[in-house]
C-alpha cells in the first residue's frame, strides 16, 4: 500500500528527511548532505511512543555541556531545509 506523502504534521527535521528520500541523488543539495553525513541524526532510531519509552527518557541524566559543545549544527540544517523548501537554493 502506498500512502500519499503529507508534509502537514512534520517537523522540519523529519520533513527534511522525507525530502532526502524523494529527492533523486544526484539533485541533492551537497551542504545538506555533508551535515547529514558528519552529524548523523544524533537522537538514535526514532521510535513509537510508549510509556517505557517515557520514563527511560525522563529518568536518563543529560551532560548539559557535552550536548552544548555539539553546536547549532541543526540551525543550519533547518535554514537549508527552508531555503530548498522555498525554492531559493
């Protein structure tokens, strides 16, 4: 079964995604893909909500400065998302 694609309810960094997959490889922006490349999606698979999946997230401990050292990577990712998604790049 094929399901109509339907950007609506997408956060941008799983419209972004979506949009990789769609795009023809060698229409791919190289900036976008060198980020993707070096960062990963950093968050592990994405998963269904759960209630264990809840409680593992909120009893799990966050190094604040370690998360902080990575950048704003995602900024510039979500920028470039933006800009092929309104046809300036």
């Amino acid at each position: 079964m094929t399901r109509r694609f339907d950007p609506r309810a997408m956060k941008v960094g799983v419209l972004s995604a979506a949009l990789q997959e769609l795009t023809p490889r060698d229409r791919r922006d190289a900036e976008i893909q060198a980020m993707v490349k070096a960062n990963g999606n950093g968050a592990g698979s994405p998963t269904k909500y759960s209630a264990a999946h809840r409680d593992a997230l909120l009893n799990r401990e966050f190094d604040r400065i370690a998360l902080a050292s990575h950048g704003l990577g995602y900024e510039r990712l979500d920028q470039l998302t933006m800009e092929v998604l309104l046809g300036v790049r």
